[in-house]
C-alpha cells in the first residue's frame, strides 16, 4: 500500500553546519540521501527552505547555547510555515538527545552522526504520522552502507574512513558523541575514492578524529592498518594528490613517518595535535604521549621528509596548569617550529572527566596564556609564509576567490595562494612564482602562462 501523499512536497534543503571535516563530509552525504529521496534542491539560506538541518559540533564550550540561538531564529521561519521541518544533528544532537525538543519543542528532530542515513525514513515518519523523533542510537556504522554513491564537483574531495574515538583524553567529548573507533572496509573507501576522481577530483583528503588509528578489513580478509591503506589509496590512478587528518601521536608508526619520503601523492603537510608540551599535564589530559615521544616523532618525520609543514592544536587552561606548564608548551612550540597551529582556552565539557575537576585557571590568565601563544604562534606562521617567497611552486587551483576574483589554490604543505588567473585552471596543477606573504596566505605568479587566456 502506499502511504498517503503528503500535503505539500519537499523542495529544498538548507543544511547548516558547524565543527570538523568529519562534519563537512557528514553533511554532504545528509545531502546526497535526501537528494536521491526527495530530489530536492540544496539552497543556501535558511528562508528558502522546507527542510532544516543543523549539523553540530560539542566540542568546545558554548556548542549548547549556539545551537538554541540558531533555532531561535528557525523558530520564528516556522511560525510562518509550520509544515517545515527542523532537525538538529551532529555531536550536540548526539548528547543532548530528547532535551533539545524540551527546550526547543517546535524541532521535529533529533540525531546523532552515525544515523543520518535514516534521514529519509525519519522524515517520512515526521510528515505522516506528525510525531517528533529522536534517533541517537550508535549501530556499527552501519550508515556507510545505506549511503547513495557520493555525488561530488569539485578538485578535492574527502572521504571519512573511520568514526569515533577511543582515546578519551580527559577533556574531550568526542568519544562520548561519536562512539568507538571503527574503521570502514578498504574497498569501501577504494569504491568511494573512485567514484570521486572519476567525477574530476584530484586530490583527496582522508578524513577520521583518529584517521591514523585506522584498523580496517581488506579484501584479503586481513587488517590492514592506516599505512597499507595509504600505500593503496596512492596507487589509484588519476589521484594528484593525497593528504589525512587528525592524527594521534600515539598511532604515528615509523613506516607512516616513511611514506611522507616515498608516496609522491602524498603531501608533505601534517596536522598533529599535541595539546600541551608539558609531561605533567600530557599525563593529567591521559594523552597516552609525553613531550620527548611527540618530539621523536617530528624528528622521524623531518627525517623521512625534511620540508614537511606542521601543525598542531593547544589548549590552554587545563585545570591545575601552572605558569611553569605553560612555559613547557610555548618551549615546545619553539622548538619544533609550526607552519600554523589552532589554540583553545581549556572549557569543560559535559560527560568527561576534566569536567569533574574543578576549572581552577582564572579566565584572565588563559586569555593571557592564549594571546601569548598565539602571538608566538603568528610569528612562526608569518615566517613560514616568508620563507616561500621567491619559490617556484606547483599550486593545484581550486576555486575563484569570490572577494578579488583572482584564483585561489593549494601549495603542496596547504598554503593558501592568490594569483591572476582563469577559471578553466580550475583542477589543475601550475607552477606558480611566489611574490609576496600576507599573514595567512600567499600571492604568486603563474610561471607558464597559457598562449591565450
Ligand atoms: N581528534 C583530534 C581532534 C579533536 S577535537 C585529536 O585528537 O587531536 C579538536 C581540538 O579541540 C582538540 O585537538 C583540542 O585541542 C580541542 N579541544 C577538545 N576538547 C576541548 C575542550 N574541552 N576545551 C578546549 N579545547 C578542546
Ligand atoms: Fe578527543 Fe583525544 Fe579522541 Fe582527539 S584523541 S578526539 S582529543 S579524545
Ligand atoms: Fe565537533 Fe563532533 Fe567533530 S564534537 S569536532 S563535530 S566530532
């Protein structure tokens, strides 16, 4: 029997999302599946939209309130048009569950990451029998395969091959949002990373909150890990270019370190969260690495790959850091030298044991800690960016830079730079010149001009 036709159709989605690339990714895909259900169209603002999506992040402190400002908004659209739907999904959906319709009771739902592709059916549910649904159970990424083929237009594409963590540093609440850590099938990621360089994609980004921790079953039947998939992932022919992230310092192996020196695919740029350079707070955070093994391991890299870009993530603030810790840290930052790095003032985060414990640094002092390391942190920055300038470089050209109208793209260890040029570079890979550095980008000049633009 069919079901009864709903009172209007479903044109359009708008999805708003906040957090990591794991996020991105997720709303792609939260598209692709309402797109083969619904064939609606994505449009890029709230207002024109029959269905609402909002793709969270938990991480850092306020994730809670910004996402009940945000519906405050939707609220009063769905006053005027109340046959639109809202859903709220991502790591807030995942932890406060059934409270968000408490407080918010206009959303019609609620999900976690791991069962967005149950979107269709959710929302067939909503439309027909006008209930709310939360759905945050964690089945075993089953998602992955009820997904469509991904759909995908664009130079660089990411592909998520594993989900979840299960670090549990003290402070963190991913764990608790996205699950254990599973890794999909090899050939499942083989199969999508296909499907994306035959749509046009050259570069592909694989994606996980402990994207080298990967364990996953290959078509041998046997576990591979991380670097025998990447060994595969390089071969695939057409792929220019092949980058990862977030790393853990703790699944850094030497053969991992090595592939930087042999996967000419592989790009010479690594984001390698160390949080803190002091051990005592290592320890505290049970980051499971302590400052002289994060310091090996940049020396192996730097070994195996001599011009490889780093960067990193620091929090400062952890309960119970003395000016003596901190210290440690910006010690850290200056001998290892980073070519950018992402700083947050500690906040406790529901669920995790760093929560339980009081939030003893004063608010002055980690703002102090973080204006500090940021400016130092800015000055390395600035003169990586320096230090190109004058170099010839392969630049893949990814999109026309909507403020200026110049051409933007990506140099080998991810510095963004401008330069004249036309869309129909779009996708490829050019040697540039670089003639100037800005504070967090690069100018340059193509070398080989076309014959005519
Ligand atoms: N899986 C990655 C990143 C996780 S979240 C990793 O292990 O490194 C991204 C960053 O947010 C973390 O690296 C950390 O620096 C920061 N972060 C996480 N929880 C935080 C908290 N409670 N307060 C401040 N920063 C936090
Ligand atoms: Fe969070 Fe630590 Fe896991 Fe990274 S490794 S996601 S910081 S618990
Ligand atoms: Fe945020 Fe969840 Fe990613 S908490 S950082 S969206 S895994």
């Amino acid at each position: 029997m069919r079901d009864r036709e709903p009172q209007h159709t479903i044109d359009t989605l708008f999805i708003k999302t906040y957090g990591c690339q794991m996020n991105e990714y997720d709303s792609s895909r939260m598209a692709d599946v309402m797109k083969q259900a619904y064939g609606l169209r994505l449009v890029g603002t709230a207002e024109e939209a029959d269905v609402i999506l909002i793709n969270t992040c938990s991480v850092r402190e306020k994730a809670e309130e910004k996402v009940y400002s945000e519906l405050g908004r939707y609220k009063k659209l769905k006053d005027q048009r109340p046959d639109m739907i809202i859903g709220v999904g991502g790591c807030v959906g995942q932890q406060e569950g059934a409270r968000i319709q408490q407080r918010a009771p206009y959303v019609d739902l609620v999900f976690g990451p791991q069962t967005y592709h149950r979107l269709p059916d959710m929302i067939k549910t909503i439309r027909r029998e006008r209930v709310r649904i939360t759905e945050t159970d964690m089945p075993e990424i089953e998602k992955f395969d009820h997904l469509p083929n991904v759909a995908h237009h664009q130079t660089s594409g990411f592909v998520t091959i594993m989900e979840g963590c299960d670090k549990f540093c003290t402070f963190c609440v991913v764990p608790y949002t996205r699950g254990p850590e599973l890794s999909r099938p090899v050939e499942d990621i083989l199969a999508e990373c296909r499907s994306l360089l035959d749509q046009g994609a050259v570069e592909i980004t694989l994606l996980g909150q402990n994207v080298n921790g990967y364990r996953g079953i290959g078509a041998d039947e046997e576990e591979w890990d991380f670097t025998m998939l990447l060994y595969a992932v390089a071969a695939l022919p057409k792929l220019r270019r092949l980058r990862f992230t977030t790393s853990h310092p703790m699944e850094m192996t030497d053969a991992l370190c090595q592939a930087f020196a042999e996967l000419p695919q592989l790009m010479p740029y690594l984001h390698l969260p160390v949080q803190s350079g002091s051990d005592r707070i290592l320890k505290l955070m049970h980051r499971g690495h302590l400052r002289h093994s994060y310091l090996e391991i940049i020396d192996t890299l730097r070994h195996h790959c001599p011009e490889i870009a780093l960067s990193s993530d620091f929090i400062v603030g952890y309960p119970g850091e003395s000016d003596e810790d901190f210290e440690a840290t910006l010690d850290l930052v200056r001998q290892v030298g980073y070519d950018s790095a992402f700083c947050f003032k500690y906040s406790p985060r529901p669920g995790t044991p760093a929560a339980k414990v009081a939030d003893n640094v004063p608010e002055e002092i980690k703002d102090s800690r973080l204006q500090a390391l940021l400016a130092l942190t800015r000055e390395q920055a600035a003169t990586a960016l320096q230090r190109q300038v004058g170099k010839e470089i392969e630049v893949l050209v990814e999109k026309e830079s909507r403020s200026t109208g110049d051409m933007q793209g990506r140099t080998p260890d991810f510095k963004i730079v401008h330069f004249r040029g036309n869309p129909r570079q779009i996708g490829q890979i050019m040697p540039l010149r670089i003639t100037e550095a800005y504070g967090q980008s690069l100018r340059g000049e193509l070398i080989l001009r076309e014959e005519r633009i």
